[in-house]
C-alpha cells in the first residue's frame, strides 16, 4: 500500500521536473545556418523560430530567390529536427528516473 504512495511522490517529482525542462526547452537556442553563414535560424528548444538572419550578400546581384528560400526551409527543418532530438533525450532521461511500475501506468 505504501508504495503506491511512493509512485505518487515520484510522479509527483517528475511532474515538477517536467515542468522546469519546458522552462529550460523555452530558453534553449539551436542554431542552423546556410549558405556559408549568409542565413542563420535559431529555434528554441520547442521548435519554435525565434530569429531569422539574412545577409544583404543573398540580394547582390541577381539573386536566386529560390535558392534562398529552400535553404531557409532546410535549415529551418534541420533546427527543428536538432531541438525535437534534444528535447526527446531530456524528456527519456527523466523517464528512466522512474520505477518501471511507474513508467507502466504513465503507458511507458
């Protein structure tokens, strides 16, 4: 009996935990950048863009519009991806913290 309060306390635990990593998610930057450092993109650790940095360089000349959009949508992707991994590692962490009885009635 005493040990469902146990799981309770630990889920309890984690739930704060959890808590605090979305706070850490928020604040967290990945950085991607393209065409040799002319484009930059930071996301936060949600996936979020949070900056877009563009080179007056891209538009010399005649620039290839397209060009620069797929790469802005690549790096974009490659952001995301890079914070989505991250994210799942911290979030996996946390989860083996627990008990397997636990993790079984969380569905894990």
């Amino acid at each position: 009996m005493f040990g469902k309060f146990k799981d309770l306390k630990k889920m309890a635990e984690v739930k704060s935990k959890l808590s605090k990593i979305q706070k850490q998610f928020k604040n967290m930057r990945v950085e991607e950048v393209g065409m040799n450092g002319k484009i930059k993109v930071v996301v936060n650790g949600l996936g979020e863009v949070v900056e877009i940095k563009l080179s007056p360089e891209l538009f010399e000349g005649k620039p290839d519009i397209k060009k620069i959009e797929k790469t802005i949508v690549n790096a974009i992707n490659a952001a995301q991806k890079r914070a989505r991994d991250t994210a799942n590692q911290k979030i996996q962490e946390l989860l083996n913290e627990l008990p397997p009885e636990v993790r079984n009635m969380m569905g894990g």
